[in-house]
C-alpha cells in the first residue's frame, strides 16, 4: 500500500459520507465528491475505483499541507473542470478565501470519528505531514 493509498483511506476514514458498499464481489467505500457531491467508490485498499483525486482545500501551491482538515475526495470531473478548481486562483483572490471556507465548513459538516478498521490509517496520516 503506497503513502497516497493510506492518505485516501484516511480521507474516507473521517469523511461520514463514505460507508462500506460492494463492487461486484469486492468490498469498496462509497462517498461524495467534496464538491459536487456525485458518488465516488475506494476500495478497501485505497484505490480509486472511480476516478478520485484528493483536494486540498487550500491549495498546496500556497503552501496547503496533507493535515486530514486540509484534504478531502474529488471527482474526475471536478478536479479537471475549470470551473471547480480554486487552485488556479491567485492568493490575494478574494474568492479564493471564500471557496477555501466554504469547503473547510463542509469538511467540518463531514467530519466523523474514524471506523476503527481505518484508525491506524488516520494515524498514519496524522504522522506525516
Ligand atoms: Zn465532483
């Protein structure tokens, strides 16, 4: 299991949207998109069955770090559209400040103690930041 796959296991470990489903025959995660919501499924080992990226709420090219309030799931199509991406803004965007608050207030919203199968992930993450 690589570093990204645990961060994701991590996400959805404290991110109450996500419950354990079937994909076909496997076991699997399934959440919403931080942005628009739509279904997104991890497998148990932390791969992204649909397309999934992880979203840093500030952006890391501003200094955004891996802290678990700071990161959460996105869709494919989020991540590529244009209209949905706020790391593209510049840091003195007064909009930018207003999406980052949206998002963190969504994550809050979200937040959940992490089922106990996912703990040592969210241990794992809290340790390399
Ligand atoms: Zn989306």
């Amino acid at each position: 299991m690589t570093g990204k796959q645990r961060r994701v296991l991590a996400i959805v470990a404290t991110d109450r949207t996500f419950e354990p489903s079937r994909h076909g025959t496997a076991a699997v995660w399934v959440g919403a998109c931080i942005h628009c919501k739509s279904p997104l499924t991890i497998a148990s080992d932390g791969t992204p069955i649909s397309a999934a990226t992880i979203e840093h709420l500030w952006p890391q090219r501003h200094g955004g770090d891996n802290a678990l309030a700071n990161i959460a799931l996105a869709c494919g199509a989020c991540n590529r559209g244009k209209g949905k991406r706020h790391d593209t803004r510049s840091k003195q965007d007064p909009q930018l400040l207003a999406i980052v608050e949206a998002l963190r207030a969504r994550r809050r919203e979200r937040w959940r103690e992490p089922p106990a199968e996912l703990a040592a992930h969210v241990a794992w993450a809290d340790g390399h930041p």
